[in-house]
C-alpha cells in the first residue's frame, strides 16, 4: 500500500465522522451564503477540533471567499484543503538529526504510544542504514524494558537498560557512552511518563537534557510529545502541559486508526506552537508516518 492511501485508511473514521457531514453541507447548498458558513462552523465545532481552531478556519475562510470572489459551494473543499494545510505545516518539520550522534527524548503520558513510537522510528531509521541505540529510560516499571527490548530487536536497534527503578538521567548517560563508543547516528530514548507532578516532571528532563548537552554538546537534539489521538481534547491539554514544562520540538500523534479525532492535527500546531511530525495509523513497526500537512489534508477531504 502506498503512503497515501495509508494514511487515508488510518483517517477513515475522522474522515467518515467530521469530513463526510461537510461534504453532504456543501452538497446540499446552492450557493455559498450565511446559513452554509454556521452550518460548517457547527460540525467543526463538534467535531474534536476545539474552538480555537474552528474559529481559525472559519475565519480563514471568509477571508478566503471574499478575497477570490467564491459563490460555488464546491469550491469550499479546496479552500478548507489548503487553510489546514496552512495550519499544519511547519519549516521545522523534518526530524533534524544530521549530526553524529543525533538525540531524540521521547515524552509523554503513560499508554499514549511512546514505546511503539520508539520501535517504529528506530526502524525508520536502520531501514536508511543508520545505526540506532534506543534507551529504556522509563525505569519505573520492568515490563517498560522488556517490551522496549522486543521492539529494539524488531527495528535492528542496540538497546541500553538498567535495572528497574535505576535514575533515568543515568540509562541516558549509559545510552550515550554506548552510542559514543560504537559510532552510533541515532540516540532514542524512552521516559516514563509522570504529568501529575510537574515539578518532577520537570527536574527529571531537565537533568536528562544537561546530561545529553555535557556529553554530546551541539548535538541535533529533538524532543517529542506522543499524544494519543483517541483521546481528543484530552490529547491537547497534555500538549498544552507539556509544552509548559518542557521545550519540546515535535509532536506524534499515535492512534489515528482508532479515532475519529483526527482533527486535532490542525488545532495542535494552532495552539501550542509545536508541529506534529510524525502520525500513527497502526500496531505494526511501518505504521508511522512522517507527517506531510498536504498530504494529511487531502486524505481528509476528497473532492
Ligand atoms: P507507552 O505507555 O506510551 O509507552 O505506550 P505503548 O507504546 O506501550 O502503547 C500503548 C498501546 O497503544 C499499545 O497497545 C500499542 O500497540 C498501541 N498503539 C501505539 N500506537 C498506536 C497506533 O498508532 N495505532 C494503534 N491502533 N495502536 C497504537
Ligand atoms: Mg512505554
């Protein structure tokens, strides 16, 4: 299966649940007029996406129907297409990871998807012939490391453990020597995620990024949140916390096989600032997706 019609599968519930009722509203209108532009805002409205970004589109797309002179409802698709394309990108999408080795945090409540992310973009990246070591960080229970160990194993990755309750910021520090000492391209580790107290929270990655900056200083760093689509406006406030306490550079959003929310991708970037850079269509190792905004949003809406 190609990647577009991937994706287009994984959105199949968003897509029948929000983007169905707009295409039957444009349908039934003759004319683009008032009574068209609530009923849009509603469906968007009860949809996952949130006010915020409802209230971005819809004022996009009066600018939009103004300044091209719209009248056909028909035409209201591809302008929609191209506002959340808009939203959705960002010149920071692409992982950055050019330097040797390249450290990537992996963050995020528990149960969301971190350790399966892990797995599939540690395969990502052997599958380009890069060499990966994923430590297992989340020491607060064994049962973290062992499935960590089977999804090291399915990518073709080197995995750096210690024993359960061990400090985090010291699998890190043994994650870097490991990589350091066998010229390693990619660092990718995994944390136990703990929002319920914010200050631990907080000092934990904190130590975690002084010790990643004082052994591997200048290094291409990225911090992902993994939220879980399913979980809709639940999924935002914790990007929302999430961006408070830490800096992080991207977000996967995990489970959109399994939701009908899928259009919190165009309220996350709107309301934190920090682009989603990778989707999750599925259990399987190849079942994450670097995120294309354009290609994501017309998966979405079809003609
Ligand atoms: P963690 O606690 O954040 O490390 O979450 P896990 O990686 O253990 O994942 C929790 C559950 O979500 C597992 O059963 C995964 O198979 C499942 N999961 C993760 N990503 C996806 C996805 O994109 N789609 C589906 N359907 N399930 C997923
Ligand atoms: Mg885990």
């Amino acid at each position: 299966m190609g990647l577009f019609d991937k994706l287009k599968k994984g959105l199949k519930k968003t897509k029948d649940s929000i983007f169905s009722g707009i295409g039957s509203v444009l349908k039934s209108f003759t004319r683009i007029d008032e009574e068209l532009m609530e009923e849009l805002e509603e469906i968007l409205i009860t949809s996952d996406l949130g006010m915020p970004a409802t209230e971005h589109i819809m004022g996009e797309l009066r600018a939009k129907i103004k300044s091209e002179g719209l009248k056909d409802p028909a035409d209201v698709t591809g302008a929609l297409r191209q506002i959340m394309t808009e939203m959705m990108e960002d010149e920071h999408i692409a992982l950055k990871t050019d330097t040797k080795p390249s450290v990537i945090l992996v963050i995020g409540v528990n149960g969301v998807g971190k350790t399966t992310s892990i797995g599939k973009i540690a395969a990502m990246f052997t599958s380009q012939g890069k060499k990966v070591v994923v430590g297992a960080a989340d020491t607060f229970r064994a049962a973290a490391v062992s499935q960590l160990e089977i999804w090291a194993e399915r990518a073709g990755a080197a995995i750096v453990k210690r024993a359960e309750g061990s400090d985090p910021a010291s699998v890190v520090f043994d994650t870097l020597s490991y990589a350091k000492a066998n010229n390693c391209d990619i660092v990718i580790c995994d944390t136990a995620g703990r929002l319920h107290n914010k200050k631990n929270l907080m000092d934990e990655l904190e130590k975690m990024s002084r010790i990643i900056e004082r052994e591997c200083p200048g290094c291409d760093r990225e911090n992902l949140l993994v939220i879980d689509a399913t979980t809709g406006q639940n999924a935002l406030i914790q990007a929302r916390e999430f961006s408070k306490v830490t800096h992080l550079t991207g977000i996967v959003l995990t489970k959109l096989d399994g939701s009908a929310k899928g259009g919190i991708v165009c309220a996350v970037k709107l309301e934190t600032g920090v682009p989603v850079k990778f989707v999750g269509v599925g259990e399987q190792i190849d079942d994450l997706m670097p995120f294309d905004p354009e290609m994501f949003a017309k998966a979405l809406i079809e003609e």
